[in-house]
C-alpha cells in the first residue's frame, strides 16, 4: 500500500473533500499513474484489470479539470453496458458532488424524452453506451462542440460486443482537439488500431493484473458431468459457505434454471441477464450491493458494472468460451485488495477452452479436491445456520458523503422563468448560508430539484417556504428522490 494521499496531487479542495467523505484513503497503482497524465492532459491507453480502480482514476482527473460554469458536455465517458453507464455516472456525481459536477446517463431501453430533456439543462459530463449516445449526436440533441474528454471504458468488451464501428462513428464527430483516455482489461489487436488511429502519441500505461494470478485470488477447478453441476454446487456453497457469492452461467436459461433451483433449495438468490427489463436489472443490482442476498446468479452481461468490494467467491457454473471473459469473470471477486475464490465446473468436453483459458492467463488452474460426504456433512449445520440469518445490510460508500446533502423540491421551473442563477442567488442570501452550500441545481419545466450541502437542508426549507424567487413563492420540501 502506497503512502501516498490524494492531497499530494494539484486537487481542488472540493474534489479532495469528497473523495475524504467517500473513504477513498490512498490511491491504487492504477490512479497513481493514470491521475497526473490525465491532468497533464495526455492520451493515455491503460491496461488494467476491472476491481483495481480505475473509473476513479479518470473521473478525479475529469472532475478536477471540469470548468463548472460551462453548461455544454466536456467529457464523453463510453461504457459497453447499461449497468456500467449508470455505474460510471453515479462515481463521477460522487467526486464531483462538492463541485456540482452534473452527469447525465444515455442508454437503450429507455425512452428520449427523459433524456433529451437532461442533455438541455446544465451537463458537464455524459456517461453512456455507444449505441445510444450516436443516436442523440445524430439527432442534434448532444452538444459536441465544448468537448474536451473522450474516455472509453472496458474498450476490450465494446469490441467483443460489436460496438467497436459505433464507437469509431462517435469518435469522428468529435471535436478534434481534445484528450482521449482508453482503458481496457486486455489489449486486442483492433483496440490498439483504434487507439493509435484516433490518438495523439498516446503514453501506454500497464497495470499488472494481481486478479488473475493467485496472490489475491484462490482459483480452482472441478471436472463435473453437466448433470451433476447442481448437486456439486450445493455441496461446494455448503462447505465454502459464501458471504456474497455470484455464480456465473453461459445462457439466460440456465440462469433461470439454476435461481429457481437455488430458491426452492431456500438460498436467498436473485437473478441477473439481457432478458430482463431495464428497471429490474438495476433494482436487482442495487440490493445485491447492500447485501439483501447472497446468490447472484448471472450471465456475462452482469460482468462488467458490478463494483463491489466483497464478493468473496465467483463460481463460473457453464466455463465461459472467450478467454477474456475469465478474466472479467473472477475480477468480481478479490477486489480492492481484498482475497477472494474463483471457482469453475468443467465438463469433460471442455479442455480446449480450458487450455486456452490457462495459456491467456500464463498459469495452470489448481484442480479442486470435490467436497467428501463428511465435509458436507460436518459444515451443512453451519451453512443453515447462516441461511436462517438475515445478511447484513451493507453501507453505501457514499453514504457518509450524502448524509449533510438534501435534496429540495420547488414546484417551479422553466415554465415560470425560473434559472439557477436565481435559485443560488435566492438561497445564498439566507444567514448562514452561502452559495458553497448549493450543490447540483436541477431545473424541468413545471419543477426545479436544489441539493442543499452541509447538513443546511432543514435550514433552507424553513426560510424558503416564506421567501419569494423572481417574485413567485414556491412550494418547498425535502425531494422524494
């Protein structure tokens, strides 16, 4: 662990406070490197493993050099998923909270309107899916001209995914001058084309992937006949007895297959795949992060946007068939300097993708001993006993950071003529408060959303339900979202 603080680096406070409140103490190798290129303003092409820190290793930098008053985008944050656009979104609003960064999503499946009504209002950073994010360049709603950073996460999966035609199209219609940054867990030959095509002498940065190797992760492997999987993963979750476990499948199928499986076993289990509707993936998502349950049983899509310090095994149930994946896999486990166990099922037809997963990996996986009946036996008391327990709740990491924020509803906005400006203008006039206690300011056509920093909320409210803004006295009271 580096000794190193956030401090060291030409910070504004605002940023430095907020990564304080988020429990970010020291920074990983991957930030250390990558933050003071990035405020140099260099293209960067890093390759880093997903768990060792890297969205916070360019959303600091971008933050940090954010010019708060301009209203237009100036960075572009390219994910490959859904999950990892709002992921993404929700670091960048956290490290910039203090500096009223406002970041806006674009992804499918949900309609335009919402969107397009974001991309109007004030939007320093936009975070999504090449697909979608085109879309709204093509249809003139997302403002290209103020952009100066271009970052593209994940790109080895925009790849695998189809989406590398998308992302070179975007990458066109931007601004020439402007710094690009490309992060990547591994290096294909197409990504590296695009990287130096669209790239200005681009300073390569390699973070050596601790994940794969066994000093934070235990891999392992059992030969398994495909009808007896399921019985040799009740017998491996009863003596490994997994506080927070994902169990990785190759089809939506057999992720439907195996959840129920769980459930009518009395594992308290969700499931995770393409098939499901947007809403549910997410409301899935958010309550395996707090810990509501401890199976999570998923297909690759759930791979990437799962940023959560301690899942402490990965079970690959199907062997996944790209090498890659492997890695994207187990790097759910092991996180943030945590241990973790990588666990596979492999069927005796399997050994050449094993084979190639072992050479991309440069080590042999240990073969696993299959639990014995007394094992099972000897362990099965204690495994009930913590499915019987309700599991812990875990805390946000930015709950410290949001407990001295309120967000305040007003029911007026655009319609009324209302603007920030009169908001902050308004409210910094109250005794006891100044315009560094007003955070992102949100204004819609009939409703305006102000968020209220350090723990002022109740305060404010008082005042404004007797205080007028442009000569109109709104309705106020703390937001229900």
């Amino acid at each position: 662990m580096s000794d190193q603080s956030f401090k060291d680096y030409t910070l504004s406070e605002d940023i430095v406070r907020a990564l304080d409140s988020l429990g970010y103490k020291h920074p990983t190798e991957v930030q250390r490197e990558v933050i003071p290129m990035a405020l140099d303003k260099r293209d960067l092409v890093v390759k880093s493993q997903t768990g060792s820190g890297k969205t916070a290793s360019f959303g600091i930098p971008i933050c940090d050099m954010i010019d708060w008053k301009e209203n237009k985008p100036q960075a572009l944050i390219l994910t490959p998923t859904r999950e990892l656009a709002a992921q993404v979104k929700e670091d960048i609003t956290n490290i910039g909270r203090f500096k009223r960064i406002k970041a806006t999503a674009l992804y499918g499946k949900q309609p335009y309107a919402p969107q397009t009504a974001e991309l109007k209002q004030k939007s320093h950073v936009v975070v999504g899916t090449p697909g979608r994010v085109l879309d709204h360049i093509e249809r003139g709603t997302l403002a290209l001209d103020r952009l100066e950073y271009l970052v593209i996460d994940e790109a080895d999966e925009m790849l695998s995914m189809g989406f590398i035609q998308q992302v070179e199209s975007i990458i066109q219609k931007l601004p020439k001058e402007r710094v690009t940054m490309v992060f990547s867990a591994t290096l294909p030959k197409d990504v590296e084309k695009l990287c130096y095509k669209y790239m200005s002498n681009p300073t390569q940065i390699e973070i050596k992937a601790t994940g794969i190797t066994t000093a934070t992760i235990e891999h392992s492997i059992f030969e398994v006949r495909e009808g007896d999987k399921f019985a040799l993963l009740k017998d491996i979750t009863i003596v490994e007895n997994p506080d927070s476990c994902i169990i990785f499948c190759r089809t939506q199928e057999h992720v439907n297959q195996v959840s129920e499986q769980l459930t009518n076993a009395d594992y308290t289990c969700s499931k995770i795949h393409g098939g499901m509707l947007q809403e549910d993936r997410f409301e899935v998502m958010n309550d395996f992060k707090r810990g509501q349950f401890r199976y999570l049983v998923a297909t690759d899509v759930a791979a990437r946007g799962i940023d959560i310090d301690n899942i402490t095994h990965v079970i690959n149930y199907d062997l996944p068939l790209e090498k890659e994946s492997y890695v994207h896999r187990t790097g759910r486990t092991g996180r943030a300097g945590k241990t973790g166990k990588a666990i596979t099922f492999i069927t005796p037809f399997e050994g050449k993708f094993l084979n190639e997963i072992e050479s991309y990996i440069g080590f042999n996986i240990p073969k696993g001993n299959v639990p014995s009946r007394e094992q099972v036996t000897s362990k099965k008391a204690a495994f009930e006993g913590k499915i019987g327990i309700e599991p812990t709740l875990k805390h946000d990491k930015n709950e410290k950071l949001n407990k001295e924020i309120m967000k305040l509803y007003f029911n007026g906005g655009k319609k009324k003529k209302i603007r920030a400006v009169d908001f902050v203008g308004t409210i910094a006039k109250i005794e006891g408060v100044t315009a560094d206690d007003i955070g992102i300011i949100t204004i819609q056509d009939n409703v305006s959303y102000v968020e209220i920093l350090n723990g002022k909320g109740p305060h404010v409210i008082d005042v404004m339900k007797n205080t007028t803004i442009k000569g109109k006295l709104l309705k106020v009271h703390k937001a229900n979202k």
